[in-house]
C-alpha cells in the first residue's frame, strides 16, 4: 500500500471536492448582465463550457504547493496561470484564475486583480468562490477608479447579504458612489427644488423625485450628507428622515433608530410616514420587550422537511409537558426568507426570551445572524460546523461530523492503543469532510494515516478499492511479485495453459500489506455492507475481535501470523432492524461487518438511565406511532429540557440573562449524554459508542474500557 505524502492528500481533497461540487455553467438565459456588476455586463457572448480534467487537477494542486511555497505572491500568481493557460476549458482552470486574482489582490495589483476575476466570473458567474470573486472585484475596480463598476457590484451583493457583512458592504458602496459623484449632486438639487417650490404641484413634483432617488439609488451616504442640517420645514425632509429611520432598521442600529423616529414624530406628526414611523418605533421598543416564559422552536412543519420537523417537535412538546413555558411554533418551511420573518416574529412580536432550531443549514445561517443582531438566545439543532461563531447569542446541541470524527479518533488510540489507520470513504462532500476530520484529529494525536482510497457515491463494487489499501492493485511495483514473475518465467513453460495458471498463482500469492490497525468508513450501513465483503477477498481480517474467531480463521487460512483490522463508523451505520429482528447492518453485512465500532448522538437501547427514562416516556407518550425515538426527537428533548431547566432554576426575565445561563449549563443529564457548553457555546458530551457483533449492536462502556486498560498497564 502506498504512504500518503501530505501533498498527495491535499490532492485527494481536492479530487473529491471538485468531482462532486462542479458548478453548472449557465445558459444565456440564466445569465443575466447585472450578474456581479458593471466590469463586463455588456458582454453577451455565450459562456465557456467547462468540464472535469484529472490531469488538470493535479496540475492545479501542484500549483497549490508551489504556490504555497513561494513568498513572491505575484510569482505564484503566474504560477496559478500557467495552469489555466494549459487548461482554459477546465474546472481546475478556472479555480487557477480564482486563486491567481487572490494573490494579486493580496498585493494590491488592483489592475490585475480585476482583470483576473473579470475573465473568471463573465466564464462562469455560478464559480464556487463567486461571490467572493464579486467582492474583490469590486474593491479591485475602486482602487482604479472605477467607481460607477464598484458601486453596482457592491449594492448588488449588499442585498443578499445580512448582518455585519451587509452592513460592511453598505459603507463600500457608499465609497464607490462618492468616488462617482453618483446621486448626490441630483437629490442635493431635488431637495432644494422642493424648498424653492411655491405652488402645491410643483412641491408634489420635486417631493416625488426625492422619493425615487432615495429609493434605491442615492446611498445612505448621500441621504445622511443632505439631511443633515436641513429643516423640517422642507418638505422633502419627513422622506429622508424616515428613510434613513428604515436604514438603521435594517442596520439594526436601535439607538440611532429610535433617536430618528422620535425626531420624526416631534417634527411632522402629520405627515404621510407618520402611521409608518410609529409602528416602527413600536416594533423597536417591543424588541426589549421579553415575557419570560415564552419560547420559540422554528421547525419546517409543512414542506419536503415536514418529517424531520415533526419529530423534533415530538420531543420538544415531550420536555416541556405539564410545564407553564409557552411554546410558540414558527414553521420554517425549509426556507430562508421565511425563517428570516420567524426570527424577527419571535423577537418582535411574541417577545419569546429564547428560540430553539432551526434544523437545515442555511435556515440555520439565517436565523442565527438575526439572533444576533437581535440579541436573542439561539439554540440551534443544525449540523453545520463554526456556525456559533457568529456571535455570541448562538448555541448549537447537535450531532456534528467533527464530533464523530474527534469520538472515534480518542476510542480507537486512547481506549485501543491503535496508531495506524487507513480511510476509505465515499467522493461526496459528507465523505470527504468527515475524512479530513478524522485524518486530522489522528495526526494531531500523534498517530499516521497510512493510506486513503475514495470511491462514487453510486458505486456498488469495491474490488480496486480493496486492492489498492493492500498494495495489490499495482503489482508491477511489487518486488516479491516481479520475483515471482521471474521464477515463471525461468521455468521455461511453454504450455500456454499451464502457463497462465502460474502466472495467476503468482499474483494471488502476493501477501497484502496490512500496516494499519483501524480503517475508517464515514458512509451509510447499505454501502457498508457492500464494502466489508470486498475486503475480506483481499485478506483484510476484520471479524476477530474474539481470540476463538482468530485461532478458527488462522486454522482455516493455514495463517499463523494474521494482522487484524477494525472497522469504524459515523451514525451514518445505525440501521433500523430487518425481518430477524436484527439491524439490517448486520443481516447484509454479516460477519464483515461484526466486531465493528461506530458512534451515534443517541441510542434508543442505552443503559443510560436518563436516555433509559427518555425512551419510555416517549414510548407511553407516542404509543399510537408504533416508532421508537430516534436522534431527532432525542435532541429535541434535550434541548427543550436544558431551556426549561434554566428559565425553572435561575428565572431570567431578560435576554441577556438567559444567554448568560445558558452559557453556564453544566453537566445537564440528558437523553443523548451528559452536556455541556464549552467557550464556544458548544454541546459537549460523551458519544454513544456502539459495536457490532452477531447478537446485534451493543454500547461500548467507554469508561470501563479505559479503567481496564489502565488496569492491565497497557
């Protein structure tokens, strides 16, 4: 088997990552000329198809390295290019452009920064690093100045973003429309047309034309420089005033808005926005406005997610059963904007003290950016990794890829002693994650990953997988093989039969290299059982976690010296039971997949007591199901309990307060394992660890494994 180089892998990374997150190139009817701004909108020219190129990809990831090595950043810019001169019509290609226009926009080569993300983005405006592209575009174009180019790129990217980054994008804009000229000089002249004007018609003109310029044209910028100073007797001053009110709004600075719309209301109580600015200054103060036994859970309860809300909610409702907490529903449908408004609903309107959800990832991003900004405790039940580094209201009680990597990792070198694994894992970015988590935490405990061997998503045989982890598959670099092929050939057989019999004998008495101890599968349990048969075919012992299993296979391979190798898995394995009773893992996979080890956030038959007494009152609960609970339902209890639990012992009435309790949650006893929070607000808890023999799956006692290895003086 072949040893990894630490460039190698990032080569398989790499691999993995642009075979399955090729981005489609649109067709002229997707691309539309206000795509990412002014530099080529007026470009019409169909778009360069572009395709998968393993050669290319390696050339890119050599490049990679160089890159990485050189400390002229402009060199390694040219280094990047060579690539995408070689290979324009490649995804590599354009990824090579992408990196080349970082690094000169890392040493202020502006010019040739726009450039480079010019020709990237009229290729491909759907690029994985688009929208980064797009940015530093449009800073690249400022400091040219190319104003007009900069500004419209910019306020086009402001209206997706949220939060501090729109905030950010907002002061660039308004930079690049000063740099311009843009507005200013026309809403200055329209605002004193409408103070000049002496007739009602002529008031009603110049007013209008104030409306449109601030609406969406003239920056924030040029409507704070006219506004201030000017007197509420103009009549274009209750437009600009309660504009720039609905700007901090969405800016969520809540001093300045109220400071705004106060002065608004003192000043033209009777104008047209009046109604307006009042509402909004009610929702602003209601935003302090808590009731402390409320909380909200914002779930998809109807939609394709519709099953996965549910289920939480199951457990939810079940925490908080014969408790006085109001639980307020807000459904999610699956979608951003709508979760968006369930946020700012619950903070607003319900005065809910905490939230609980949501579940899918970018409903997730969504709803905690606003927790933010509305400094509302979030506890989210997402899987995706770093999302409460948004801030400081962000909680997250969810099984997460990195945590069954970390779980496995310290099983299998603190409690088993191994150093040495292999990963073979599937081409999908799931695999891959969990792959490069997995490998990390094993080097960063001082153990090696000898090899790692990926495969489709599709795919249904193994057979070169399996080959290529023992070193079987390239034989021609194989010593003992060419010394076998040698001895045949000396033999000098010409009998064409006889001839090729010898030569298989030789290639199957290649011994595989077996040097590591633990091999890593991040898939799901029907691929699993396809693999593990694959496995055993090149002599690859994964079945004999009993010394009786060993000395029977030992007698029957006629093997004194047999090197066995444990599996491990991510929940991904769990599997509901197949017509034996059994899982179906197991009745698949059988004895391949026995004395196996894979780790899950809940187990429905733990000796845990409090998952013991989770599952019986969600048994006597949901009767009528017929279903036991599984992780959804299990984290959703939890999280409710950890909410309640909190607001019954400390009694928070504020925000604040219950983030601050929250924070400080310690050794909560739960139905998926006793629970902290960390300094990154973080559920910390000791996995489940399960294994799999031939009676079915049982909880590996972590704790007693440790004590009696520290028992033995291993």
């Amino acid at each position: 088997m072949e040893v990894l180089s630490a460039s190698r892998r990032a080569l398989v990374a790499a691999l993995a990552l642009t075979l399955t997150a090729c981005p489609k190139t649109p067709s002229r009817t997707d691309s539309r000329d206000d795509t990412w701004g002014g530099d080529t909108a007026q470009n019409n020219r169909p778009r360069v198809e572009v395709k998968q190129d393993a050669t290319a990809n390696a050339a890119l990831a050599q490049a990679r390295t160089q890159a990485q090595s050189n400390p002229d950043k402009r060199q390694a810019a040219e280094t990047y290019l060579s690539v995408r001169k070689a290979y324009p019509a490649t995804t590599a290609g354009q990824d090579a452009l992408y990196n080349a226009g970082v690094l000169y926009f890392e040493v202020k080569d502006y010019a040739n920064a726009r450039r480079t993300f010019n020709e990237l983005l009229f290729e491909n405006p759907l690029h994985a690093q688009a929208e980064d592209a797009k940015h530093k575009l449009a800073i690249s174009a400022m400091e040219v100045g190319a104003y007009r180019d900069a500004y419209q790129t910019l306020t086009s990217l402001a209206e997706r973003a949220e939060g501090a980054e729109k905030e950010q994008l907002l002061k660039e804009a308004a930079r690049a429309a000063e740099g311009a000229g843009l507005y200013s000089q026309a809403l200055s002249s329209a605002v004193k047309e409408a103070g000049d004007a002496q007739t009602p018609e002529e008031k009603a003109a110049a007013v209008r034309k104030v409306e449109q310029l601030v609406e969406g044209r003239a920056s924030f910028l040029d409507i704070a420089r006219v506004q201030e100073g000017l007197s509420p007797s103009n009549p274009a001053w209750p437009v600009l005033q309660f504009k720039l009110a609905r700007i901090y709004y969405h800016l969520r600075d809540w001093t300045r808005l109220e400071e705004t719309l106060q002065t608004y209301l003192r000043e033209a109580p009777d104008s047209a926005f009046a109604p307006q600015a009042k509402e909004l200054l009610a929702r602003a103060t209601r935003r302090v406005e808590v009731r402390p036994r409320t909380v909200a859970v914002l779930l998809p309860m109807t939609g394709r997610y519709q099953p996965i809300g549910e289920a939480v909610l199951r457990g939810v409702k079940l925490a908080l059963q014969g408790s006085d907490i109001e639980l307020v529903v807000k459904d999610t449908q699956g979608d951003v904007n709508k979760t968006g408004t369930a946020m700012e609903q619950l903070a607003f309107d319900d005065g809910a003290i905490a939230a609980l959800g949501p579940l899918l990832v970018d409903d997730t991003k969504r709803a905690a950016l606003l927790a933010e900004e509305l400094q509302v405790p979030l506890l989210t039940l997402s899987r995706q990794e770093g999302i409460t580094d948004i801030g400081p209201y962000v909680f997250r009680n969810m099984l997460t890829n990195s945590a069954q990597a970390r779980a496995i990792a310290d099983y299998a070198m603190n409690v088993k002693g191994y150093k040495r694994f292999a990963v073979l894992y599937p081409n999908i970015p799931y695999g891959v994650e969990l792959a490069n988590e997995f490998w990390d935490d094993v080097v960063s405990r001082g153990g090696v990953v000898r090899g790692a061997e990926s495969y489709s998503y599709d795919q249904t045989t193994f057979t070169g997988e399996a080959k290529r982890l023992v070193g079987r598959y390239y034989l021609e670099d194989r010593g003992d093989y060419a010394e076998a092929v040698r001895d045949v050939q000396g033999e000098k057989i010409t009998d064409a039969y006889r001839r090729r019999k010898a030569m298989e004998k030789a290639k199957s008495g290649v011994e595989p290299i077996i040097d590591f101890e633990g091999l890593f599968i991040p898939d799901d349990w029907r691929r699993v059982s396809l693999v593990t048969p694959a496995l055993a075919v090149e002599d690859i012992v994964t079945n004999a976690c009993d010394p009786r299993d060993l000395e029977r296979i030992r007698k029957t391979t006629g093997k004194k010296d047999l090197k066995t190798v444990t599996l491990f898995g991510t929940n991904q394995w769990s599997s509901p039971k197949g017509r034996s009773g059994l899982p179906e893992l197991l009745e698949r996979g059988g004895k391949f997949v026995t004395c196996s080890v894979y780790v899950d956030g809940f187990f429905v038959d733990s000796q845990r007591p409090a998952t013991q007494k989770f599952v019986k009152s969600y048994r006597d609960a949901y009767r009528e199901t017929g279903r036991d609970p599984g992780l959804l339902e299990a984290i959703g209890y939890d999280s409710a309990r950890m909410v309640r639990q909190v607001l019954d012992k400390q009694r928070p009435n504020t925000r604040a307060a219950m983030r601050e309790a929250l924070a400080g949650l310690k050794d909560f006893d739960g139905a998926t394992g006793r629970t902290s929070f960390n300094d990154k607000r973080e559920a910390d808890k000791q996995l489940f660890l399960l294994s799999v023999d031939s009676k079915g799956v049982n909880e590996i006692n972590v704790d007693k494994e440790k004590a009696a290895v520290r028992g033995s003086g291993s």
